[in-house]
C-alpha cells in the first residue's frame, strides 16, 4: 500500500470524523465537537495519510498531536482497520515526533487501554514505556496506561 502525508485541511474533518467512529467505540470515540476543539487548540496538528492510487486519494488515517513547551501529547492515531500493519501509523507516528522534536519537545505522553493489545504493542515498539495507569480512564470502567517517550532533540549547528 502506497501513502503520502499531508497536514490536515479543514475540509478533512468529517472524513476524520467518520475514521475516529470507526476506529473506536462508542463512548471512547470523539464527539464532533471535541474533535474539533482537539484541532483548533493553539499548538496541535493533525497530520493526514491518504493512499495513493484510485481516482481520487482516500484519508486512511490521521494523528493529532499537542504540545506545550517541552511537553508534547498524542491525542490520537486512527487508522483503518484494513490499513493497519502496512506502515501508516508508524510513518503517521514518526513524522508527529520529528515535528514534535524540532519544535523542542523533549518528551510525549499518551494513554491507551489496558485491554488493547495491539495498541500498547505498537506503542512499546516505538519507544514508549507505561509510567503509570489511570483507573477508570475509557468509559469510567477500563483503566489506560499512561505511556511516555523522550524525543531526541535535532542536532543544532554548533557556531565556531
């Protein structure tokens, strides 16, 4: 499966809405309206993958990010379920930490369920480690792990 990256347009959203529903359940999912507070907040960006081939390129998955000074967040990857293992939320997840590391983010956190195999697998083989579980986080009834990472900082040039 071939895919390009892309910022997100706002024209996206109800694509992105439709994905966030398929791609969680009910409760856990995102309202419309938190959705669109997650994009609109000041220093988060949502970052697009569209497969490539067809008519025209089809959204098959999105990561929204945050970050405040040091601190970056991820506040969500969805990704179809009959795109995933081919790469796209690895390169979604990559480019969220590049751009994360050159705005000087130093670490990322993130919660993700207990009971979801696949996910704390993916994050455990990118580098994040649990630091803790919030009881109750999905629903009031399924704990999440809390998850972090430290970003290697880009290497800035070195003046003689």
């Amino acid at each position: 499966m071939e895919f390009t990256l892309r910022d997100y347009s706002p024209s996206d959203f109800e694509r992105l809405y439709e994905i966030d529903q398929a791609c969680y359940p009910r409760g856990i999912a995102y309202s419309r309206r938190m959705l669109r507070w997650y994009l609109s907040q000041r220093g988060s960006f949502c970052i697009v993958a569209h497969a490539r081939g067809g008519a025209e390129p089809a959204i098959i998955g999105f990561l929204v990010a945050d970050h405040i000074g040091e601190d970056g967040y991820i506040v969500t990857i969805d990704v179809l379920a009959e795109q995933r293992r081919s790469g796209v939320g690895t390169a979604l997840l990559q480019e969220t930490e590049r751009r994360l590391a050159k705005m000087g983010v130093r670490s990322v956190e993130l919660q993700t369920a207990t009971n979801n195999e696949a996910g704390v697998a993916f994050w455990q083989r990118h580098g994040y480690r649990n630091c803790g579980v919030s009881r109750g986080y999905y629903l009031g009834r399924i704990d999440a792990y809390e998850m972090i990472k430290e970003l290697d900082q880009p290497e800035r040039p070195t003046t003689a």
